[in-house]
C-alpha cells in the first residue's frame, strides 16, 4: 500500500508542482514506483513538467464520468522510468470531488509505493479535493512573511481534515536575498513562525527551474535536486540530518 502524500501551500507560487516534480523523480531513484496526480484543474502544470504535455488524451475528470479506465489517464513519464503522472482537468468545472477523490486514491494507492498530490494554492474545494486522501502533507512556503503567514491557515485546516502528518518544505532559499531582506533574524524564527515541523530545505536554484520548465528529468549535480534527495529519503523513514 502506497504512502499518500498531498503538496499543499497557502500562497501560491511557492513550488509545489517543482517539488512534486523532483521528489517523484527523487523517490524513483530511491527504488519506488511513484504516481503524482495533479489536483490543479485547470492550471494543471506537472504534465509540462514531466513532458508529457503532448500525448495527453485522458485526464481525472475521464477516469471519474466513465470515458476510460483509470490507467488510460495515467501517462509513464517517458525519461524517469517508474515515474508516473494522472494529469488534472483542463477546465476548473470539471474537478473531482473530495468524496470521489478518495475512493479514487483508495484504489490507486494499491499499485505505487508513494503517491504525490500537487494541490492548488489556498485552501478551497481543490484542495479538499487534494488533501482528503493523504496519509501526510507537505507545505511549502518560502521564507517570506506572507508566505510563512499563509502556513498556520493551511495546517489548521490540516488538522481539522485529521492529516496525521504535517510536514514543511521551505523552497527557494537563497540565504543572501534572505539576510538582505533583514525580517527574520534566521531559518528557526520562519519555522516557528510557520508553527511547522521542518522536513527540509530546498535552495533557490534556477538550474532546476529551467529543467521543469523544459520537461526535462530533474536530475544531475544540482543544489535542489541533492536537496529533493534528502526529502525523499526522509519521506522513506531514514534518519538523514538536517540541513547545515
Ligand atoms: N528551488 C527553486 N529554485 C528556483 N526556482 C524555483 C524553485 N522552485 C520553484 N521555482 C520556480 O518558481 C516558480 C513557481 O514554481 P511552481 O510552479 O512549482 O509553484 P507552485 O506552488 O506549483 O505554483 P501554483 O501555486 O501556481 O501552482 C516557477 O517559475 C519555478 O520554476
Ligand atoms: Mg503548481
């Protein structure tokens, strides 16, 4: 039985399909077989990331009225081996409701030892929809106050869902922007402010932007992705020190 895992963030814009993205690709290394399903109806992205954007034919929304069966909407990412994605929705009207949701998921976790949801920012239906399956949750937020502000809303409403596990990725650090930005006085002072536990950090790196912006594997000697592999390792239980 496969570990659910919802992506979550209150602001948008943080990098949750960029950490879908290098943590399936990441977990993959790690020897699992990895289904990300974007829950962002209508501004799906993960499908560019992975690119597969042009063979897309089926998506949730045709798994859920009946037009295919389940593994027809679920596209094998074609340079990650083991790595596969179940695209969103194009238009936001068709989104899938919390209640089919998890049956779906349910179903689906049967066959992939992690499943990776990319919600969409906030806190509405969509990310009901997203979060109601998960057997734990990330949120990313970058170490900006609004950012880290828009944490507590989302953990609540974690909470209230009784999400056994929360989880926080801080995404995009660049410790120069960071101090010039002179609010808080250290990394300890955005976790505490975001009032969750730390899971990992992953640094500014345009290397790894432009990868997922090209549909190409996030992999290679790059700060992030050596960041996406410590993640996923602790996804996987195994005791690897915080950052330096
Ligand atoms: N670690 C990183 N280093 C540099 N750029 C990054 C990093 N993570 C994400 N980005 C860039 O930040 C932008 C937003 O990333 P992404 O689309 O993953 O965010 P998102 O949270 O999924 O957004 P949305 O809320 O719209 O779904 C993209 O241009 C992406 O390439
Ligand atoms: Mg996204």
């Amino acid at each position: 039985m496969g570990k659910v895992t919802v992506i979550t963030s209150g602001k948008g814009g943080t990098g949750k399909s960029t950490l879908a993205a290098g943590l399936g690709a990441a977990l993959v290394r790690r020897g699992s077989r990895v289904l990300i399903i974007d829950c962002d109806a209508g501004m799906r992205g993960i499908d560019l990331m992975l690119g597969v954007s042009g063979e897309l034919v089926f998506d949730i929304a045709d798994i859920v009225i009946g037009n295919c069966p389940p593994d027809s909407a679920i596209y094998p990412c074609k340079t990650v081996p083991e790595l596969y994605i179940l695209p969103a929705p194009q238009n936001v009207r068709d989104k899938v409701s919390p209640y089919i949701m998890k049956q779906l998921v349910r179903v689906l976790e049967k066959y992939y030892d992690h499943i990776l949801i990319d919600c969409p920012a906030g806190i509405g239906t969509g990310f009901q929809s997203a979060a109601v399956s998960a057997h734990r949750a990330i949120i990313v937020a970058n170490a900006e106050p609004l950012s880290v502000r828009s944490c507590d809303k989302v953990r609540s409403r974690l909470k209230e869902m009784n999400i056994p596990s929360i989880l926080l990725v801080i995404n995009r650090f660049n410790e120069r922007k960071f101090r010039k930005m002179n609010v808080f006085p250290d990394l300890d002072a955005v976790i505490d402010r975001s009032g969750v536990r730390l899971l990992g950090i992953v640094p500014e790196d345009n290397a790894v932007a432009s990868l997922t912006q090209r549909g190409e594997p996030v992999e290679g000697r790059l700060k992030a992705v050596y960041a996406f592999d410590r993640i996923a390792a602790r996804l996987d239980g195994v005791h690897v020190p915080l950052e330096d």
